[in-house]
C-alpha cells in the first residue's frame, strides 16, 4: 500500500489547474444536492462513492472535492497507476493493489484513518477500474463497504458522474449527489446498497438529459461563448444565404438576324 503523502502547496497549485483544465474542456457543469453534500461535509467526515467512466474522474474529484465541496480531499487508487503517476500521491492519493487481499486491508484501514473529523473526504471509486457509463450493474467491489463499516464517524455519500456532449460545442459534466447511506455492519449489504445508490443517481442524470426533472440541476459553472467563433458563424451565414448565393441568370438566346450578324462579324 502506498501511502498519501499530502503537500499543502502542492495540493493548492494542482486543484488549480484541475479546475483549469475541467473549465476549458466542458461547456457546462450541473449539479444535483450539492447545497446538502456541503452541508453534510461540515457535520461529518464524507466517504464519497462514484462510478468511474473516464481519464477525466480523478481530477473531478479532486475539483469537487476542494473548490465545490470545500473539503481536505484524499482517493483511493490503483497502485500501478499511483506508481505511474506519482505526484497524486502529493494531492492525497493513496495506492492499493487490487490484487493482493492483504494490501486491501492496509488500504482500508490507512482510509478509516483519514476519516477522522468533519471536512475530511475520501474518494473511492468502487468498480476498481474504467467502465462504460450505462453498463450494468456497476459491479462494484466490497472495500468501499468496508471502509464505510470500519468508518464509525465517516457518512457514506453516493455521487454519480457523467460526461455528455449534446446541442453544444463542448461537453457537459454531470453530478448528482444522493442522500447519505445508513451504516451497515454487514459488507455485503453495504456493497449492494452503494451500488444501487450510484446506479439511482446515474438514473436521474439519465432522466435529466431526456428532460425529465433538468431543472434540478444547478448549473455551477458556464464557459462563456466564443466570440471569434460566433462573429464567424454569423457572417458565413450571411454569405451563404440561398439568395447571395443565386446562381447568375442565363443569358437570352440570339434571334435569328443577331446570329447571321455575328457570323458576318466574325469572317476574316
């Protein structure tokens, strides 16, 4: 198990330019219960729980975690990619190996350790690995569960993301934050309940792309328009109007007298 070895300024530079780049790539952010989740972060120590779909879900996490949330933020990660990429392990990113049980419950009890006092908030992302957004079930695994049952002050928050181009240029990104779980003693239980809670969020995202209670998301941050872009789009289509376009008329045929004239004309 790899440790977190957090670095303040650190930390502060990175959620920077996390921030940065989700700004400059989506044109959107919307939100569900984030007003509820920051109230919970205050009263508790959060353990979020979350599908993981894209390259793009650890830095949201760490955005949500610290400029939407307000929270000291830590995640759970693969130790091959924590390897890989090291300097997550700055921002409060710990390494497990998925495939060795005794490294797990390192991982496991390093998470119940961090989850001590209210504004602490550990990300896991339970289906271990990147997985499409409408597969089903998530098919989460059980440490998630038995971090939450081992937590006694954490609060288990079930948050669903989705990354979704529509009628604009750029993508927007998709959060919705449920209500928080009961505890569960048994892992089981606990495993099953935050998948079902992760899949009923990712449902009411579903929804809300068809229409269906779109209002309840908040929009958090708007990119504004391009305005080279637009000032373009708006003289190309001026030019291409069907009637700029108009093809030039033909010219009338020659009479019978101008023909033999022209012919005339034109002997040597």
């Amino acid at each position: 198990m790899i440790p977190a070895r957090k670095v303040s300024w650190f930390n502060t530079w990175f959620s920077g330019h996390a921030r940065s780049r989700i700004q400059a790539t989506f044109g959107e952010v919307r939100a569900q219960g984030l007003d509820r989740a920051r109230a919970l972060a205050k009263e508790a120590p959060l353990l979020v729980v979350s599908n993981h779909t894209s390259w793009w879900d650890p830095l949201v996490a760490m955005h949500v975690s610290t400029h939407l949330l307000g929270t000291d933020g830590y995640a759970m990660m693969d130790a091959k990619n924590l390897r890989r990429l090291p300097f997550f392990s700055l921002v409060g990113a710990f390494g497990v190996d998925l495939d060795k049980p005794a490294d797990g419950a390192l991982g496991m009890r390093h998470a119940a350790r961090l989850l001590d006092t209210p504004g602490k908030l550990v990300w896991v992302y339970p289906q271990g690995q990147e997985r499409p957004v409408t597969e089903r079930p998530l098919g989460f695994r059980p440490g998630s569960a038995e971090i939450a049952r081992v937590s006694r002050k954490a609060r288990t928050l079930p948050v669903g993301l989705r990354y979704e181009f529509g009628g604009t240029e750029r993508p927007t990104l998709w959060l919705s934050f449920g209500e928080p779980l009961p505890a569960e003693r048994d892992t089981a239980k606990g495993r099953a309940a935050q998948e079902e809670a992760v899949e009923a969020e990712l449902v009411r995202i579903e929804r809300a792309l068809r229409g269906e209670g779109a209002a309840g998301f908040e929009v958090v941050f708007r990119a504004a328009p391009s305005r080279v872009g637009g000032v373009l789009e708006v003289m190309l289509a001026a030019m291409t109007r069907p009637w700029v376009m108009r093809a030039p008329k033909a010219a009338p045929p020659l009479s019978a007298g101008d023909a033999r004239r022209k012919a005339t004309s034109s002997r040597p």
